[in-house]
C-alpha cells in the first residue's frame, strides 16, 4: 500500500506547486489568456483533489464489490477504515462549504439588485441616486439581464472621457462573463486552499482584461490609465466582497500595478523562449495531473484485485 499511498500524497498536494506554475504563467500571458489559464488552473486542482478523496473513500467499498471481506482487507492495510471515515468527512464539508458559498454568491447578487432598484437609465446602464463613489458589472440574475451600476456620486467625479472609459470597463466584465469565472474560482478554493492564491491572481488578471477593452474601446491608453487612477481614488471604502467572491468594479485590485501596465505598452503574447517555457509549464502541470489520476484509479484496481485473489487463495 506503500505505493498507493505516495499516489494519494501526489495527488493532494500537487495543488500548492500547480498553483505557482499557473500563477507565474498568467504573468507572462496577455489578460484573457491569463484568465482562461487560472480558471482552467483552478478546475483542474479541485478535481484532482476530489478524485484522490473519492479513491480513499471508496477503498473498503471497492473491496466488499469483490465480495472480500473487511478483515482481510484490514490485514493488508489496517488504516483502510480510518483513512476512508476521514476522506468521506473531509469531502462532506467540503460539500457543506461549496454549498454555503454559493448561496453566498446568490445573496450577494440579490442585495446588489436591490441597492440598484433605485437606478435609471437607458439600456445596459444604471445610475443610482446618491453621494457614494462607485460603479460594478452586475450580472444577469432571475430573468434580469446584467447591468452596469454607476453611483451619481461616480459619475460628478469623472470627466466625461473618464466616464467612457468606466462604462467600458464594466461593459467588458458583462461581455467576457466574468463573474462566471471568479465564480468558478472561488467555488473550488472550497475543495483545497492553494486554489486561493490562483482566484486572488484571477481576480487581478480579470481586472486587467477589463482594463485593456477599456483602454481599446477609447482609443487611448494613458486616458484608460487616467480614469481608472481618479475612479480609485474617488471611491468608497466599501468592499463588494463575500467569501472572497467580488462585485466586478473598476477599483478592485492593486490599482498602482493596473495603471502601470496601461501605461506600457499594449500586452501581446511572450515569444521565443518564454512562450515555449510557459507553455511546457502548462503541459507539465497538466500531465501530471492527468498520471496521478490514473495511477490512482490503477493502484485501487490492482489493490482490489490481489485483495480478491489472497481471498481466493485462502
């Protein structure tokens, strides 16, 4: 069992290593592919923890289809049981927390639709009567098409440029469905806490994306890079935040290093030697994932069957 067990190390702790690789390949990536690569970063460590969890679990139930009965499967490994309790009770709050962040993310959409009840505007845009300073991407929600939420108070202190450059910012966070993503994200940091440092570099690469439409849509960078640095420092303290998933806002995330990249040139993908260093980073990260699975599933079907054999036997 030896052997089995290394699988199952592997397999849990590949998490805390996938997520630097994916983290340092997203910094070398234009936003959108960055995004995509983090998210799918963040698919792929949930489910290989769940996996090696499930085969944990399943061990002695594995065993009892080959109609092999318990003890023996104890004199061959006598933490089979142990190990199986503590693998159903791990996945059962990780199911019980999946459960509650998600209600989460639906109460927030509620309350966010509700402070916007008050909003008028035509189309796509909402502006809500008031002195606070702030503007969101509110998603689709109950029938409700998703909107773009600006405050009064946003809208005085931005120049009439510097609001084009906000709409489109938020427009672009509705049009790439983002919130889907940093849902994603946030749902699987619920399965295994390395998935927390890929959804905060989600949440800044998003911002980037975002940022960059913007800076597309108006045709100039440094206006781009102007607007988002005066809505920042206009706004409010309050945070659209709950359980880490966040109302997509034109100041969320570390502002200075946003304006910074929009001031530089318009990003492209790496060439050379660190396109082909990325992408064998991403193909590793992948195939490992992808052996430590089936060598799981290989190692419990080899188990199982000498298991049933020594019965057999005897």
């Amino acid at each position: 069992m030896t052997y089995f067990l290394l699988l199952v190390v592997v397999a849990l702790a590949f998490p805390w290593g996938a997520s630097v690789v994916a983290r340092r390949l997203a910094d070398v990536l234009p936003p959108r592919q960055a995004c995509w690569t983090l998210t799918a970063a963040a698919v792929l460590m949930a489910g290989g923890t769940i996996s090696a969890l499930i085969g944990l679990f399943h061990v002695p139930f594995l065993a009892s289809l080959e109609q092999v009965p318990l003890a023996r499967v104890l004199e061959v490994w006598p933490a089979a049981v142990p190990v199986a309790v503590a693998a159903g009770a791990v996945m059962l709050v990780q199911l019980v927390l999946l459960v509650r962040r998600w209600f989460q993310h639906r109460s927030l959409l509620r309350r966010a639709w509700l402070s916007a009840a008050g909003g008028t505007g035509e189309g796509d845009l909402l502006v809500v009567p008031g002195d606070d300073v702030d503007a969101f991407a509110l998603p689709a929600y109950r029938g409700r098409r998703g909107r773009v939420v600006v405050t009064a108070g946003m809208v005085d202190a931005l120049k009439a440029g510097e609001r084009e450059v906000l709409l489109a910012h938020e427009r672009a966070h509705l049009a790439g469905r983002h919130h889907l993503l940093s849902a994603v994200a946030d749902l699987s940091t619920t399965v295994h806490p390395a998935v927390r440092s890929v959804r905060e570099s989600l949440s800044f690469h998003l911002e980037r994306w975002a940022d960059e439409s913007a800076a597309a849509a108006v045709g100039n960078r440094k206006t781009a890079a102007a607007a988002i640095a005066r809505a920042a420092l206009a706004g409010t303290s309050r945070q659209h935040t709950s359980g880490g998933y966040p109302l997509l806002s034109v100041t969320t995330g570390p502002v200075p290093q946003r304006v910074a990249a929009l001031l530089g040139p318009e990003p492209a993908a790496p060439e050379g030697g660190a396109r082909r260093a990325g992408a064998w980073g991403l193909a590793v990260t992948v195939a490992v994932s992808a052996v430590a699975a089936l060598a799981l599933a290989y190692g419990l079907h080899e188990y199982v069957e000498y298991a049933a054999i020594a019965v057999r036997g005897g």
